[in-house]
C-alpha cells in the first residue's frame, strides 16, 4: 500500500529541514516526511563557501541536527530520492526510485541548481560550481593539483570563494560580466570597497569582461575573455547565480514565472501545495511589495516557520524583515532590508577603517543597510527598516550618533 504523509516536504536543505522543526516546534502531530535528492542530512549551506571550504568547520559541524534528532521528532527523511512529479488532484508525489508517496499537504523547498556556463568548453573536466557539500568536497579533493583558479562571477560566492582560496594561497582572477561587483545585491560603495579588499589581497579582478570560452581538451587550462586574453587556468568555478527547481510544480500545472508563484500565506496555485525559500517567488514589502525571489537563509527559515503555523493551525502571512551576510577575510558583511531600487544612499564612517555602513534610502525613507563589521548599526539599523523611518540623510552620516537615537517610531 502507498505511504501517505500528513505533510510531504520536498527538499532537505534550509527550508525544508526549518518546515519540519517548526511544524514539531507547533505542536503538529501528524506524519512528516523529508524527501531530498541528496544523500546527507539536512545541513547548512553557507558554510560552504566559508568555514566548511577552509577547513575550519567539519561536516558534522555544519548539519542543521544532528541526524538522532529527526528520529526523535518523528520526522521520516528519504534521502537519495529526487521528486520527479506531482499529482495534485490525487495528492500524490513520484521519485526517481519509482516509488509513490499520498500527502495531505506538501511543502515545496527545492531551492535551486547552480547556473552553469552556456559558452564552448563549458563541459570540460575542473569546472565547478559551489552549491551543495558535493560540489565543494569534489573542489577540495582536486585543490592539492592547482594553482591557477579563474572564478566566474564576482557576486557572493565568488567572493567568498575568492577568499578562502587566497588564504590557501592560490593564484585567483575574477571575471565579472557588469562594470562593478556585488552590482545585482550592493550599492557602489560596497562595490569599490570589495574590489579594493580583494585587490589588496592579491586577487587579479576583470570587470566588463565577458567569458567566451573555456579552453583545454579533456581537461581546462584557460578561460579566454571577450578581450581576447587567455587566463591559464587549472580550475574554474562558477558562481553565476541559480535555477529555481521547479520543474515537477510546473508539470504539476502551478504558475511559475522566476519560481514558483505563492501568496502571502506561501500557497501556490495549487490546492494544499506551499512553496518557500530560493524557489518562491513572494511579493514582498520590504521590496516595495515587487514580487521577487530571495535566496538567503532568513527568507527559507522565515517562509518555513510561517508555513508551519498556519497547517498547524494558525494562519501566519510571511512578513519578516530580510537579513543576509558574507564574511570575507576580516571583514563580516551583514545586510538588513532589500537593497534595491533605492534612490540615494548614505555613507556612515569611513571604508578605509574596515568599518563602515551604507543606508539605502527610497524617497527618504531606510529601506535597507549594508553593514561592513559594524554590528551596532545593523542591530540599530533593523528598527528602522521595520520601521521605514524618514531621516535627515546628515543626521544618518553622522557615524557619532548612534542609529537607536535617531529612531522616531
Ligand atoms: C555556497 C553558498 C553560500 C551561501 N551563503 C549564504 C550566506 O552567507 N547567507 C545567507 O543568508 N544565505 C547564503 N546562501 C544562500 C542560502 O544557503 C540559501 O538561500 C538557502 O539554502 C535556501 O534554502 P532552500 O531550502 O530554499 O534551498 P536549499 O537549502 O538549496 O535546499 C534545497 C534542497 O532541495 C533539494 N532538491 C532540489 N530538487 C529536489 C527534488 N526534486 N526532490 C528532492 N530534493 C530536491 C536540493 O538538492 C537541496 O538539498 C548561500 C548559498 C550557497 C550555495
């Protein structure tokens, strides 16, 4: 006979492992199940290109519970079992194992695949992406044979992948398409000052330069650029953003555009089906109600734990203010808010101190801070946020007066 869950989570990673804690957390005593396409435990991602990547934090370190948790909960993990479709008349799910599985209600967490190269070459062996523990554990094992590391994308990961490989002392060259870093996520004080970071530390950074392709015969040896120059290159990672994984939800007939649809609630179109985190797309008020998808940790715990209350019982609309950080060498980034479509901002003390903030304003108001090792302005930084406090933009750039004294609300 065919197992059906009360609750069928799709996608054993941030999110997902969130929906089934916080649905226990609620008091939810009916059957849950984890289906995850790979074969570890839930654990964290960002570690990834940081602690985990150095070698500063073992895998056991980074698991979101340690595995005797989901036992004790009650709460069934398949893992190794991709979803391939749904049926959601039926209410019914299949896995690339064949078998099939009913559900009451079924959570959608699949995040998203890392976007690979499109151009010649693109499938030659040391290209690599950096988005789940294989990936990462496949760069180590090969680490020990390279020296020259060309990095595709100058976002996040590619920065922060940039400086653990420094630290480990490889020869490092970024190539960013836009005339900036950071230029989908951060203002260009943020920009520069990265850039400068990165420079200082012996990164070798194009700009406005396009890949055109990747040379080698089975193997890369270089990465040749819209300019015509050859970076020799031993290994190549990309790091040019994600796919939503959708596939079975849009087969399943839930309108997707960049992800899949959901409400304020996380619904999709489709009946007793949510969606959340990297593949959800939401609209979202701390983006001037745009509908958008994020892909940070806050937006998958936040959507996870919303969801959870209301098949719990209590009908929770996903509101939280967006929070995201990136460490670096020394320097801890921590971002609260969206930071697009602002239409000034305001520097708060200087970059060259290694300590600064930059506030994102939308016709006078706070909508967002970029906070480069200044704790204190993003915890003070938040309430205004929350609040979309007005404020002098003189009074903001006074790195002397702390943000808690500028609040009204
Ligand atoms: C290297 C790296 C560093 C990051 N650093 C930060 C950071 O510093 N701060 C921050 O806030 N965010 C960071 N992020 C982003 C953050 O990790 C994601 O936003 C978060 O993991 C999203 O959670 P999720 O549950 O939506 O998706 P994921 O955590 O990606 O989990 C989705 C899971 O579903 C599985 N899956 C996909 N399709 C199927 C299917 N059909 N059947 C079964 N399983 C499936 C996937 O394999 C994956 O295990 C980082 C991401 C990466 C990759």
């Amino acid at each position: 006979m065919m197992s059906k869950y009360d609750v069928l989570i799709v996608g054993g990673g941030h999110g997902g492992a969130q929906a089934a804690i916080a649905l226990r957390q609620a008091e939810f005593e009916g059957s849950i199940a984890i289906f995850s396409n790979e074969e570890f435990y839930p654990y964290e991602r960002p570690p990834l290109s940081k602690e985990y990547f150095a070698g500063e934090k073992s895998f056991e370190r980074i698991l979101i519970r340690p595995e005797s948790f989901w036992q004790e909960r009650d709460i069934e993990i398949h893992l190794n079992n991709r979803v391939t479709k749904i049926d959601a008349n039926l209410h019914t799910i299949e896995t690339t194992n064949g078998e099939h599985f009913g559900f009451g209600q079924l959570i959608w967490a699949t995040g998203g695949a890392a976007r690979w190269l499109s151009c010649p070459g693109a499938q030659l062996a040391g290209i690599h992406v950096v988005r789940n523990r294989d990936d990462v554990d496949a760069i180590l094992a090969k680490l020990d044979e390279v020296h020259n590391i060309t990095i595709i994308g100058g976002g996040y990961i590619g920065l922060e992948s940039a400086a653990v490989l420094r630290r480990l002392d490889k020869n490092i060259t970024i190539i960013e398409a836009q005339d900036r870093l950071l230029s989908r996520v951060a203002g260009m004080e943020i920009s520069e000052f990265y850039l400068q970071q990165h420079k200082e530390h012996g990164v070798d950074i194009r700009l406005n330069t396009q890949v055109e392709a990747i040379d080698g015969e089975v193997a890369v040896t270089g990465v040749k650029l819209s300019n015509g120059d050859i970076i020799p290159s031993d290994m190549v990672l990309v790091g040019i953003g994600i796919v939503p994984s959708i596939n079975a939800l849009r087969d399943a007939g839930a309108i997707c555009a960049n992800g899949v649809d959901v409400d304020a609630l996380c619904r999709t179109s489709l009946p007793d089906i949510f969606a959340i985190g990297d593949c959800a797309s939401h609209a979202n008020k701390y983006a001037a109600g745009a509908v958008i998808r994020l892909e940070s940790v806050q937006n998958a715990n936040d959507m996870a734990s919303a969801v959870a209350k209301t098949i719990a019982g209590t009908e929770s609309p996903y509101d939280a203010v967006p929070w995201f950080w990136s460490n670096q060498y020394d320097l801890r980034l921590q971002t609260v808010g969206i930071t697009s479509d602002y239409d000034a901002t305001v520097l708060r003390g200087n970059p060259d101190d290694k300590s600064f903030s930059l506030v994102y304003l939308r016709q006078g108001k706070v909508i967002a801070l970029d906070c480069v090792n200044a704790t204190k302005d993003y915890v003070q930084g938040r309430k205004l946020v929350l609040n979309g406090e007005k404020i002098d933009p003189t009074l903001l750039a006074d790195s002397n007066i702390q943000l808690k004294e500028m609040q009204i609300g």
